[in-house]
C-alpha cells in the first residue's frame, strides 16, 4: 500500500462517505432495516456517527441536522417518500440481530 499523508487520507475517505451517502440517496428502495439487518448499521447509525464525530471535534450538531446530512433532505420528508412499514419477517430478523452499537 503506497504512503499515505494524514490530509490525502482525510480527503480519501471523506469523498468514500460522500459517494456512500450518493449511493444510499439513489436507492431508496433499501429500507434501514434491510440495511440493518444486512450489515448492522442504517441511515440512521451513519447520521448518529456523524454527530458523535462533530461533537467530539465541539462542533453542536442536532440528530435532525445530521440526519438531514445523510439523507439529503429532512428525515419526515424521507420517511414520507420513501419508507415502507416493515414486513414481520423483517422485524423478527432485526430483534434477532439487534445492533448493539
């Protein structure tokens, strides 16, 4: 792996996270609990680490403001467009494998 000054790696995976959230933007159609339930992490978590992140560095960040960051627009406007009642078989996944982060 070549060397990699702290500023390229800062700006190398800022513009990672930057095409995450683009990719996450363009498919709706993947619910948070899927996401969840797949990988262990959502929207939301991405939303709540970036808060953390900001606050760790003394920067007020609200949870409405971050999620608005991640999800491109205001999370009732998301939810509104976008998210679909979970199915049982998805609920009963998640309690399964509930997160504990």
């Amino acid at each position: 792996m070549p060397e990699i000054d702290d500023k390229t790696r800062t700006e190398l995976e800022a513009a990672a996270f930057r095409r995450l959230l683009e990719h996450l933007s363009s498919r709706s159609d993947v619910q948070n609990i899927d996401l969840m339930n797949l990988a262990g992490f959502c929207r939301n978590c991405l939303a709540n680490w970036y808060k953390d992140a900001a606050e760790a560095r003394g920067l007020p960040l609200s949870k409405d403001e971050s999620r608005e960051i991640v999800y491109g627009m205001p999370y009732a406007e998301w939810q509104a467009k976008n998210q679909r009642e979970a199915s049982p078989d998805q609920i009963s996944s998640f309690e399964k494998n509930r997160p504990q982060h």
